[in-house]
C-alpha cells in the first residue's frame, strides 16, 4: 500500500517520461530482431563472398604430413603457418610438401580417378619451402619436389599413383580457377618483396624465390590447363638435371648422355610450366624458369596472360612453346601482356649446379636434332601481343615468335634482341592489324655464337669437336633480320629503332599468312599497307662469313607488292638503301661512342653493343643528335631518358 503511495504521489511528468522509455526500449529490441532476422534471410538467400569464403593455405619446411580420409594418421591440415608440433593427428598446422595440395601420399588417390586438389578457387597458398622425406632420391632441402621422390615406382613412392602412366605424368590436375574479384594464389615465401632491390629479372634475386623443381621425367612442373584467374608469383621452376638430354639432341654423342625412360627413371623434368586454350588470365610475376629438357612454358593459351619480370632461360627446346603438336589454335581474346621478360640460351642445356654466368652444358640447333626459339609460334592467331622491355639473346633460333603465328595487335617496344642464331625478329599479321615496333636495341650478329660468348664455359660451335658442341646452323633461313608477313589493311610502325647489323639482310618482308600445317599462302594485295620507318639507325657491318658483302637494307619479296616508307633514318654501312638526303636519310657515320671499325675484325667486335655499357649512346659529335623527327607518344628513349623536341635518330639519347 505504501509502495503504490509512494508511486502515485510522483510528478505525472516523471511518471509519463518512465513510459515513454519503455516504449522506447521495446522499440529498439524489436528493430534489433528485425535487423538481425534481415540479415539472417540475406545471408541464407545470397551467395556469401569469395573474399569471405577464401582460405590460405601454408607450406613450410617444418610442417607435418597431410591427414586426409586416406592417412588418418596424417598430421596437419595445411590451414596454419606453423610447424609441426611434434605429436598428435590432424593438427592446426602447415604441410611440409607442395605435393600436398593435391595428393595425400597414400597410394589410395589416383589421378585417373579424380585426384582433386584441397584448395579451392579464390584460395592463397604460401609456399615457404618444403621438407623431403627420408627415403627420396637427391633431396634438395628446402626446394620442393614435384613428381615421384625416386627413380622407381613401388612402396614407398606413392605420390600420384596411378595405372599406365608411370612417373611422366606426375604433376597437379588443373589449379582450381578463381574469379575476376578473388584469384587463386600461389605465392613464394617472399611475395610481398621477394624483389627487393627493384632489379628486372628474377634471375638476380632467385635467392628470395621460394623453389620447385620437377624430377624423375616428370612432363611438367605446374600444370595451368583448364584454369583461369591465376596468380604464381615469386617462384623459382626448374629441374635438377645437368646430366642427360632428352628428345633434343639424343642422337649427338659427346654431349650429356640419353635419359632413361626406362625404370630407374633419371632425375629429369621435360617442361615448367603447362597451357591449353582454356588457360586464360594467368598472372605470372617474379617467375624464374629455367634448365628444362624441352621448354619453360608449353602450349596455346585461352585468354589474357600477363607476365611481369619473367625469366625463361636454358631450355633445351624453347623459352615458351605454343604448338602442343596437333595445331590447337589460341582461343578468342588470347592475350600476351610481356613486360621486363627475358629469354637467353634457350637452346642449350643447362649445367647443374649453375657455376658459369652463361651456364650451358650442351648447345643445339635444328641441324643436331634440337630446336632454340626464345618465343615459339605456331600456325594460329593471337590477338593481342604487347612486349615492353623484353630481352632476347643468344638463343640458337630465332628470338621473337616466327611468322606462323598471325597478331592482330602487336606492340613491342623499349626491348632488345642480341646475337640470335636465327631472326632477331620474327612475326606474322592477321589483316587489318595493327604493329608497332619502337625505341628497340638490336643486334644482328646471327654468327656471334659460333665463338665463345662472355661467361660461356667453352665453345659451341660443332666445328670446334668440344664435348656438347652442336651449333652449325648459323643464319638460318637466310640470316634475315627482321623476317615479316604482313597482309591487307594492316598498318606496320618502326619508329626510334637502332639496328646495328652484320646479317645478309635487315628487313626482309612478304605478303600473306601460314596455315595449320606449316603451309605458306602467299598473296598478292598488299601493295597499299603503310610500312613506315622513320627515326631508326642502321649501322651495318660486311661480316665475311655471311658471304653476302654488306647487308641488304630492304627486301621485298616479288610479287608481294609491299613499299616501304623511309624518313629521318640513318643508313651506315647498307646496301639496297635509301637515297641519301631523301626524306631526310643520313648515310653519314652515326659515331656512337664505342662503335668498332667498319673494317671487319672479328665476331666479338660487336660485343661493345649491350645495355650495360655505352655502345649504342651517340658520341657528342655525332650526326645522330637532334636529326629526328619528333614521334607522338616517343616521349624517352631505351634508358628512360627524356627526348627533346629534336629528337636524336635512334633508340638512345646522347
């Protein structure tokens, strides 16, 4: 009675603001539940993000084994960048082998039969390096396998085990694809600074790449079939081989011996990295490959490939190898976006370990059995082909993708081609393309490998009779610099080019198209595609075993019809040039500072020509300065320099 005094005898205005506070509470709980039973329906109704369903996945040299349904007594899932703890099952912790990711060891898995990765699309591994078992064969602590851990098959050595195939076909099922938003990852240990020094090549950081390397006549290390939305980076591909050669070359004695295919396989991989025409927006950064019996990158492509400081270097066959032999055509909207990618001694077998700064073991070209493209075409199309500080050398064919290969939209610019058996460059047009080709360093020395290059342990050429010495095929296909097809309603640019040349012919072009069977068609209608060159300097040397006297400047073939457009160049040392002082052509001596003399010394003279010294810089007194015409859109030269408005003829400024 007294409480219910008490509560009367309160202000009315006390009593009306109590009410109102637990309707205002009453109002908030229930705009609570509403909310949260709204985002109960969104949640259950929509599909949930890629970003939210990702996982990351870890490999570390002290991780466990992988627990699966298989190996019940496995003893990490992978899921947690830390070690093996030392006991127990199925722990929280990272696998000790890539091979992980995709088999489980226990014989049980077969390929055949759907051997699936434990990943999924959208999924980030970090590959911090691995841990071979006890019982594998040249363990190589803490790179990582990929094939069988011996050169037998049996128990003990269950890694992808499956009929028929034996050890060849011992790589990953296709990596899961992500999405345009959320790729899949395979990352090195390093990937967020395994470029530390900002240098452009992987070869010089290789120790920050986190390393796999095929084995035991493995056909590929990393299989790309069939994905998209796909990111390797800071990773080192290779194969510890440096002993036997397979395919290429087997029947040359003298160099390293034949591969046993036969069990005891040898400690071999064919390829690195594996395409079809369904591979499609790959990124590839920070990626070093080398030292494979037939090509670091193998097969068409499907789409968009972007490569940022690539590496593809002393493969026996190929840097990138786009026939997979049965002609299969690049897919719709395939794509190569190149920058800073480099290809050297593609050709030559690789010595293992690596103790020489040119480390070949054994050279050939296509007179011995091998082959030595850096890029390789076939007889299909590619859209687009953008290549920005590409650097080819010393490959025992040709540098840059041959003209079987059609491109509808081709850009190749600050880039250089040195010292290529074959052209320096090589490539084909669809109709209608488009071809740019500017500010390039170039020089065609195509005899240059048959004496010993700087940091070569020896000799290649076959006359020589050293152990593992089978180049001859010097100049092939007639020693033609740039060897071009072109076809009807296209439009070639060769703008702000240095071409130093000691080659039969410099620019040789034809009109018409390869088909599926190496097949030349060759047409009549291009009379009328605009060829146009201007701001490029020649300096043209008389090598005496071209046997050729001074190169050919132009060359087209007859009855192609094709012109070419000349003004602001400068023609040194060529024959069948332009008329001097028409449309602004010099035929002066272009003086650049350590240019060699025109009387013919010997194949290393033009050695002085390379990025790392000043052989294509023009000396103060040469005509080259200012004598340009000034280019849209040529706003630097190679090194990066600034051009004036007057600029200087050629790829480099003063």
């Amino acid at each position: 009675m007294q409480f219910l005094q008490r509560y009367l005898s309160r202000p009315r205005e006390d009593f009306a603001i109590r009410v109102r506070l637990y309707l205002n509470r009453a109002q908030q709980w229930e705009l609570l539940v509403k909310t949260i039973w709204f985002l109960l329906v969104y949640v259950l109704a929509s599909p949930l993000s890629p970003k939210l369903l990702a996982k990351t996945w870890y490999i570390r040299p002290d991780g466990g084994t992988r627990y699966s349904a298989n190996m019940t007594n496995g003893q990490c899932d992978g899921k947690s960048d830390v070690p093996y703890s030392g006991s127990g099952v199925n722990q929280h912790c990272a696998f000790r082998e890539f091979r992980y990711l995709y088999d489980d060891d226990s014989g049980v898995t077969r390929y055949d039969s759907g051997m699936v990765w434990v990943i999924s699309g959208g999924d980030t591994v970090i590959v911090r390096g691995c841990s071979a078992s006890t019982d594998q064969t040249n363990p190589s602590n803490p790179n990582c396998r990929i094939g069988w851990d011996r050169g037998w098959g049996g128990t003990g050595n269950n890694w992808c085990y499956y009929l028929n195939n034996g050890s060849y076909g011992c790589y990953n099922p296709p990596i899961p694809s992500g999405t345009a938003t959320q790729h899949t990852r395979i990352l090195g240990q390093n990937y967020a600074n395994c470029n530390v020094g900002g240098s452009t090549d992987p070869k010089q950081y290789a120790s920050n790449l986190t390393q796999l390397f095929g084995g035991f006549g493995v056909s590929y290390t990393l299989n790309l079939q069939n994905t998209q939305y796909v990111d390797i980076q800071c990773l080192e591909i290779t194969t510890h081989n440096g002993k036997c050669n397979y395919g290429v070359g087997q029947a040359f004695s003298g160099g390293p011996p034949p591969c046993s295919s036969n069990q005891p396989v040898d400690d071999f991989a064919m390829n690195g990295l594996l395409f079809n025409n369904n591979s499609s927006t790959i990124n590839l950064q920070d990626v070093y490959i080398h030292g494979f019996n037939s090509s670091g990158l193998y097969g068409p492509i499907g789409g968009p490939i972007h490569m940022t400081r690539v590496n593809a270097s002393f493969n026996a066959f190929a840097g990138w190898n786009f026939d997979d032999g049965s002609d299969t055509p690049d897919a719709s909207g395939s794509q190569i976006l190149a920058s800073y990618v480099t290809m050297i001694g593609n050709g030559c077998y690789e010595e293992y370990p690596v103790t020489h700064a040119f480390p070949a073991r054994a050279c050939y070209d296509s007179s011995s059995g091998g082959f030595g493209d850096a890029w390789s075409g076939q007889d299909t199309q590619l859209d687009v082909f953008h290549c920005d500080h590409c650097v080819m050398m010393y490959n025992t064919k040709d540098a840059f993708i041959g003209p079987h290969t059609q491109i509808a939209d081709l850009s190749i610019t600050n880039s250089i081609s040195i010292g290529n058996m074959g052209a320096q460059w090589k490539w084909g047009n669809t109709q209608n393309a488009v071809s740019l080709f500017q500010n390039n360093l170039t020089v065609m020395n195509c005899h240059r490998m048959a004496e010993q290059l700087p940091g070569a342990p020896q000799n290649f050429n076959i006359s020589t009779g050293n152990a593992g010495a089978y180049l001859s095929n010097f100049c092939r296909a007639a020693g033609n610099g740039f060897s071009l097809n072109t076809r009807s309603g296209s439009t070639n640019k060769f703008y702000g080019n240095t071409v130093i040349a000691a080659n039969a012919t410099i620019v040789f072009m034809d009109c018409g198209y390869y088909a599926p069977g190496n097949a030349l068609h060759e047409e009549t209608n291009c009379g009328s595609v605009p060829n146009i060159w201007e701001d490029n300097l020649f300096l043209a040397y008389t090598d005496p075993a071209i046997n050729n006297g001074a190169p050919g400047l132009w060359y087209a073939n007859p009855g192609s019809n094709i012109a070419f457009t000349s003004s602001h160049n400068l023609e040194y040392g060529v024959r069948n040039g332009d008329s001097c002082f028409l449309t602004r052509i010099l035929c002066s001596d272009p003086q650049l500072r350590n240019q060699p003399p025109q009387r013919w010394i010997k194949e290393t003279a033009l050695d002085v020509f390379n990025v790392y010294s000043n052989g294509f810089r023009p000396s103060p007194t040469s005509p080259l300065i200012g004598a340009g015409g000034a280019i849209p859109g040529l706003t630097t030269d190679y090194y990066g320099k600034s051009r004036p408005a007057s600029p200087t003829i050629g790829a480099v400024e003063p």
